[in-house]
C-alpha cells in the first residue's frame, strides 16, 4: 500500500477554469515549500509544460531534477497502468494534482465512462474538487454541484471551487445555496481578465515557446488562486485519500520484461550496448517545434539501454555525437517551417542517418519533418511526401494495427493512439504503412522505409514497452572511441 495525497481537479465542461485553478493550486503549493507531483488526465502534452514549469520553484526540489507534468490516460495505457503510472511520477512527492479533461464525466467517445476525469478519480481512489463557473448563476449552482456529486456515488465530489464569481453579494448567494449540498465550497475566484497563455490553431502556445511570458502568467494564477482558495483545508483533503494497493510503474521492470517477447527488429537484433559499456546515443528532438513527448518514453529508452540525448532542430547543425538511433515527436514544425528548412546541414544529417538504416521514430511533427516539404519548405526529404497545412482539424483516438514489422512493434501488434493535427501529408501511407487504422475507421496510415517509423499517431510506449527493446535493438553498437557528430 502507498500513500499519496492527492486532489482531482475537475470540471462540468470545458471552458470553466480548470487549468487556471490546476496550474495555480501546483504553483502556489510550490511556493509553500511542498514537492508537488503535476499530472493531466488525457493525451493534451500542452498543459503538463504549464504543470511543469508551476512546480519548479519549490524549494523542496533544490538540487533536484525539475517534475515533469505526466499524463494519465485510460485509454492509451490501459485502465490497469493508471494507477502505477501515477504512483511513478508521484514518487517522493508532498502532494500531486491531477488535472482533469473535458467534463468530469467525458470520456472516449461510444466507450461509457473510459478514460474520463472521473474513471481516473476512481482509479486513483482520489478526491475530486469541482471547477464550477457560477458567472450566469446564484442558486442554481446547488442543483448543478448535486447532480455532479450524485451521478456516479464511486466517484467522491468533496469540494468545489467557484470561479468568475462577480461581487461579494454573488459569492455570498452561492455559498447560501451550497450550504445544505454536502459539498464544501474551498474557494471563489473573481470574474477578472483571465490570466492566459496565447493560443493558436491545437490550443495554448507551449511554455517552450513563450517561457518569460509564462513564468509570469503561472505566478499571476498562484497568486489569484492563494488569494481565493483554502489552501489547508484542500491540503488537508488531499491527505484523506486513501493508500493505494498497486505498486509505482517501473522502467526497467518493463523493458526488462518486454525483452522476452519483443522479438528482434528487421535485420536482427544488435547488442543495446558495446563490449566496452558504452550505450547507444539517442537523439530525441525537442526545443520550440518539437515539444511533445511523454516523459516515460525516454525512460524506457534509458532502461532499454540508450544514451538519450535532446537536442533542438531549430538550434543546432549537427546530431549528437555518435547518434545510433532518432526519436522526433509532435508539436509545431508547420509555424517553424522556414527555421527548419535554413537547417540544412541538420537536415542533411537526419537524412544520412535514415540512407544508414538507423532506427528512426517520428510522430505527427516528426513525420512532417521527414517529408518532402512542409507548406512548400524544403524538409528532410526521407519520406516520399508532402505536407501542408490544413482548415480541417483531426482529432480522436484512434485503435490500429501494425501492418508489418518496423523498429516499433511486429507485424501484427494492436495499439491505441491519439490524433491531433491541422496538417495534411499526401499520400497518407506508403507502400509500406504504419498502421492500419481499424477503429473508428478503417484506413492505412504512415510509412515504414528501411529504419524509419513515421505516422501521425501519438502512442504511449508505457502501453508498450517493447518498442523500446525493439527500438535499441536496431540501433547499430557504439563504436569504441567514435566521438564525431551524427553518422
């Protein structure tokens, strides 16, 4: 059994303020001195970076390495993983909030409660804190929070905060109403000009993007939320949530477990690392454009074996020194475009290491960069495609199957994935795809060529480990004394 304290902070619907309230709660428990685990229901990567940043000025991480914001998604990692995920991240920590998604009861769509705000709470056996936007209400907000907290008796609504209250008289009323719910209000925030991050064409512009303007932001929402919030009595809350009966996720445990039926990548597997100890380097992108990723990727890359080294396509010329292998996730190439492209000589490298037949793995941003061209912008050219940008949004999971094997999984290897894009790639597979979409339709998607794995479909490798293992296994032994740039 382990003991966490910890608070849901959920909502009706989108819209009412729950990463306002989230974000500040983290940053002003930060600030108190506590180590505050941030974690988001759902796939979104854009507000753990917020997450992220909020606890980073606690003193009780000095000297530490900074908290990642994790997510805790049902449906890309199973129900089952929910739990030890969240026991991993949290590990050492004072208090860990969980932002929600959508409204509490939203889930994967036609799937019931599956991967809701309110499956997680379950799961974690976790209070939830109701985000209530009372602007356009006094009385009828009882109604509201009873339905709430009546739906679903396994799921435990034990506070609400009230958000765009607009005077003393409104808060007042509200508090009257909520008096006989059962349901303890722990805080009423004014109706002021937000405090936002700027958003585009998938949502907010990521702290990668904007960190000075963020910094301040995050303060700017601990200091509303610590002037309207009970910071004790949510602490206190948080600290009645019950042990948990699962053990914290562990990298090495699953890779260690996974290299027994992961089975060998096209080519045959090499040794993860050389005679001499020395571990294959891994490039993993990051910087401004390629800001999505999920922590226990390169986690699992390190337990596999590799070196994992970030680097910043927008920045620098050259892959990291020795690089054996190539992961390059999502974000933001399509308003980035002309910076990649005047990367040639880092563009030139990343198509001599995929001409090498090293692993590469790329998702949604990363396939656009492997492209042709983005938007009439010269790319790497690894892929026979072009990519452009879009009116139409894409987004959902999504349930797939791959196709044949590739430095990721073996043919045949079923997996559950999300989509997010305003871009298009034409053709949208090649002769050897990624996957084959099977749920909610049916269609080929991506492309497999010689190392290179590229699709628009984000997976969680927490949900499958092997394509760690399978991904060092491809990646060619270090060379004894090789300290050069990439290959």
């Amino acid at each position: 059994m382990v003991s966490v304290a910890r608070l849901v902070i959920a909502a009706p619907a989108s819209g009412s303020g729950k990463t306002t309230v989230a974000t500040g709660l983290m940053a002003a428990f930060a600030e108190r001195g506590l180590d505050v685990s941030p974690h988001k229901v759902g796939p979104d990567y854009i507000d753990p970076g917020y997450h992220a940043l909020a606890v980073s000025s606690s003193p009780a991480r000095s000297g530490r390495a900074p908290r990642p914001g994790r997510n805790l998604d049902a449906f890309l990692c199973g129900p089952e993983r929910v739990a030890p995920l969240f026991l991993h991240g949290a590990a050492g920590s004072d208090l860990a909030v969980v932002e929600g998604v959508m409204g509490l009861y939203d889930g994967a769509a036609g799937q019931g409660e599956l991967a809701s705000t309110a499956h997680v709470a379950k799961l974690l056996r976790a209070p939830v804190v109701l985000v209530v936007d009372a602007s356009s209400q006094s009385r009828s907000v009882a109604a509201l929070v009873h339905g709430f907290a009546s739906w679903d008796p396994e799921v435990r609504v034990a506070g609400v905060i009230l958000n765009k209250v607009g005077s003393d008289r409104h808060e007042e009323l509200l508090r009257e109403a909520l008096d006989g719910s059962g349901v303890p209000v722990f805080g009423a925030l004014r109706r002021v000009r937000a405090v936002r991050a700027p958003s585009r064409h998938l949502g907010l512009v990521p702290v990668a993007e904007r960190r000075a303007e963020a910094v301040g932001s995050v303060a700017a929402l601990a200091e509303r939320v610590r002037a309207g919030c009970d910071l004790e009595g949510l602490l206190a809350l948080a600290r009645s949530a019950p042990p948990l009966p699962d053990q914290p996720w562990d990298p090495e445990r699953e890779t260690a477990s996974a290299r027994g039926g992961a089975g060998p990548a096209p080519g045959g597997a090499r040794p993860a690392v050389a005679p001499g100890g020395a571990r294959p380097v891994v490039a993993l992108a990051g910087g401004a454009a390629f800001t999505f990723s999920y922590a226990e990727q390169a986690e699992l890359l390190t337990a596999a074996g590799a070196e994992v080294v970030p680097f910043d396509p927008l920045r620098e010329e050259r892959l990291p020194p020795g690089t054996a292998g190539l992961v390059i996730g999502g974000g933001f190439p399509e308003v980035y475009a002309p910076e990649l492209s005047a990367n040639g000589p880092l563009r030139a490298e990343v198509a001599g290491l995929a001409a090498a037949g090293a692993p590469i793995a790329a998702e949604c941003a990363g396939l656009l960069y492997l492209a042709r061209s983005l938007d009439g912008e010269p790319m790497c050219g690894v892929l026979p495609a072009e990519a452009r940008m879009s009116e139409r949004l894409t987004l959902g999971y999504r349930e797939a199957v791959a196709v044949g094997d590739s430095p990721l999984a073996a043919a045949g290897t079923r997996v559950r994935g999300h989509e997010f894009h305003r871009t298009v790639v034409e053709p949208g597979a090649g002769p050897e795809p990624a996957w084959g979409l099977v749920r909610p339709e049916r269609r080929a998607e991506g492309f497999v060529r010689g190392g290179v794995h590229a699709s628009y479909l984000h997976v969680h490798w927490a949900a499958m480990p092997e394509a760690a293992v399978r991904f060092i296994g491809a990646c060619a032994p270090p060379r004894s004394g090789s300290g050069g740039g990439g290959r």
